[in-house]
C-alpha cells in the first residue's frame, strides 16, 4: 500500500484509528525552517470536532515531534510527529465486523488485506488519519509563509447553502485562518449549522463543497503533462478521506461558456504580468501564472448514518442489514478544510522544491 506522496518533500502515513498512534513521516524539508508548535496546535484544532454538528470522539491531539528538529528549526532529516490516540470505543465495532459499512472501505480492506487488517473504527483508512496530516500540514504553511505564500479554505457550499466567493482573498484567507466554521458570509454559516443538526436529528448526514485559495505562489512552478499543478494537487487532495470531486477556477462551469468568456486576458501592472479574469484558477499549461490558485473540491455525506441500511454480510456471503452505532460527524466537510489547507501545503511544498531546490525554505545559519 502507498502510504507515501511527494517526490522532493515527502510526507508518509502510518497507524490506524484505535491503535496506539498515529503520525506522518515528512522527508525532504530543508534545514532550519522554524517550528511552530503552537501553529501546528492552532491548526489541530480546526481539525478537532465541536459541538453537536461534530463527533463526540474528541481527542487531545497531543501531538510529539520525535526526530527532525533541534533548537525549535528542522534539522534537514526526516521529520516524525506522532499523535496518540486516547478516545477510542472499539466495542462499537465488534459485533459488526463482517458487515460491509455502506460507502465505507470495510469490504475492500477485507478483499485488498484477507482479513488480517484492523477494521476497528476503520483502523489505517480513518478520517483520524487526518490529524498527524494537518500537523505536517502545519509545518508546511510555516514554510510557504516565510516566502509569502498564504493559503485559505472555505465551505462555499453545504447542505444546500452557498457561501459567497473569495473577495480580497488575502483579508479573506486571514479571517479563516482562525475560524472556528470556515465560511465567509455568517448568515449562510447559521443556515448550514442549522441544516447539519436537521440531519443530525434525523439520523441523517450532509456533505459540501470548499474552496481554497492560494495567494503569493511565482509563475512558473509545475510541469507540462503528467505532473501538471492541477495533476499533482489533485492526486493529492483525492486522496483526502470523503473528497469526491475536485476543479480548478471555474471548472465544470467553463464548458457552458465561449472562449471569448473563458480566457483570462493579459495585461502588465505596476510591471507585473497579471490576467484580469482568473477562470482558470491561476493555471496555464499546468503551470502557475501567478495569480491566486483558486481550486474546489466536493466532500460526500459521512457514510456513518444511524439508519438502517442494506449490506452484505462478506464473510458468510449473505445479504444482511446494518445499524450503525457509535459516535460519528452528521458533516465533516468543515473540519476537512484544515485538511485540505494540509494537503495543499505540502503538495506546494514539494513543488516548489522541485523547481527552485530542496534549500528554498531553509534558514540561513
């Protein structure tokens, strides 16, 4: 199984979702780039469930940093957190073990690892696994931001219910930067909330929409073909548990267009090359132009309803029904945006590495 992503900076998974810990492996950083424990905290928390429209599963996050650093900066070899796992209830999941959670990866991690794997709150293939991630995530947006490199996620669409489009991104990105619910317009964000706990009463959940912005990234930065910007993020963001669907600019919407309204025209400001549309997301040629990478990736309702559903006992080989029990989100698509900033900054990350070397985020001695 490839539990690895990145080619000059890499970020390695391990643990499951009851064992004893959890933690990622990132290879490749440059020396001396700062760490900030308490950002990295900050970000957790984004990640941490809250309140009624969450999981009652709440965990520390006490993450530990046991290799790569000294003094407070990145050593150059690789970097090891690891976060233990504390709340778990594994009991919930005995009694159902041969029953194939609808839309959940029960029955292919039966069918990939012949029963030998920890299907205990779906062990290696949990959204828990997105913890250790966000922390290397965190590591990561310190780096971008030391070369001006900011990015932000919001929920443009959930339950129905739209969000209003990045303004001034960069006044925008900050304001999420500590938002406990990423949304830019507070009103839609008490008309979501409202539609999560509907779902919730109901037994039901809902899934959603964000959008993430990336402002600062030099033009000319990916490759033509197969590790184009949009290739490479969006290997990276598929392999969020839940995403579904991901597009850059106006995506899906630019085939109902005519070119005339889909190109983004050039023009030179205050001696800078600008575009003065952005429909393809900061992109050319799978190449950055410069102007704000603006992406949008769908996330699925949690498939851990508590309704009765229809499944397949996979070891007997007979049909069957499943209740899920348990302590599970009614929507996840807002604690997925620290997620997705994570994954985002480190796929920049390596890119940028990539085009201008290993050292481009050290510090100096």
């Amino acid at each position: 199984m490839k539990n690895t992503f990145g080619q000059s900076v890499s970020v390695t998974l391990f643990g499951e979702s009851h064992g004893d810990v959890i933690g990622a492996v990132i290879d490749g950083l440059a020396p001396g780039i700062d760490i900030d424990k308490d950002y990295i905290a900050s970000r957790l928390a984004l990640r941490r469930p809250a309140g009624k429209i969450s999981t009652s599963r709440v965990e520390k996050d006490e993450f530990r940093i046991v290799s790569g650093v000294f003094s407070g900066k990145t050593t150059g070899t690789p970097l090891c957190v690891m976060i233990p796992n504390e709340n778990t209830s594994s009991a919930d999941y005995e009694a159902t073990r041969a029953l194939a959670r609808p839309s959940h990866a029960d029955y292919t991690a039966y069918e990939k690892y012949h029963g030998f794997e920890d299907y205990r709150g779906g062990g290696h293939f949990s959204g828990r696994l997105t913890a250790p991630l966000v922390a290397a995530g965190a590591i990561a947006e310190t780096a971008l931001m030391s070369k001006g490199i900011v990015l932000g996620t919001h929920i443009s669409r959930c339950a129905g219910i739209d969000d209003r489009k990045f303004g001034d991104i960069k006044k925008d990105i900050d304001f999420l930067s500590t938002a406990a619910f990423p949304v830019l317009d507070g009103k839609a964000g008490e008309k979501m909330t409202a539609k999560i706990l509907e779902a919730a009463k109901d037994g039901d959940s809902v899934g959603g929409v964000l959008e993430c912005a990336v402002i600062g990234m030099p033009a000319g930065v990916g490759e033509p073909w197969f590790d184009s910007v949009e290739s490479v993020l969006s290997h990276a963001l598929f392999s969020i548990p839940a995403v579904k669907g991901v597009q850059f600019g106006d995506g899906f919407a630019l085939s109902d267009m005519h070119g005339s309204e889909a190109n983004d025209a050039f023009r030179v400001e205050n001696g800078k090359v600008i575009t003065k549309t952005n429909h393809n997301g900061g992109i050319n040629g799978g190449i950055t132009n410069g102007m704000p990478i603006v992406f949008s990736v769908a996330v699925k309702p949690t498939p851990s309803i508590f309704k009765t559903q229809e499944t397949v006992d996979f070891i007997k080989g007979e049909n069957a029904e499943i209740t899920i029990n348990g302590r599970h989100d009614p929507a996840i698509v807002h604690r997925a945006r620290a997620v997705v900033d994570a994954v985002t900054a480190l796929t920049l990350c390596d890119m940028l590495a990539i085009r201008f070397g290993t050292d481009f985020f050290g510090g100096e001695k």
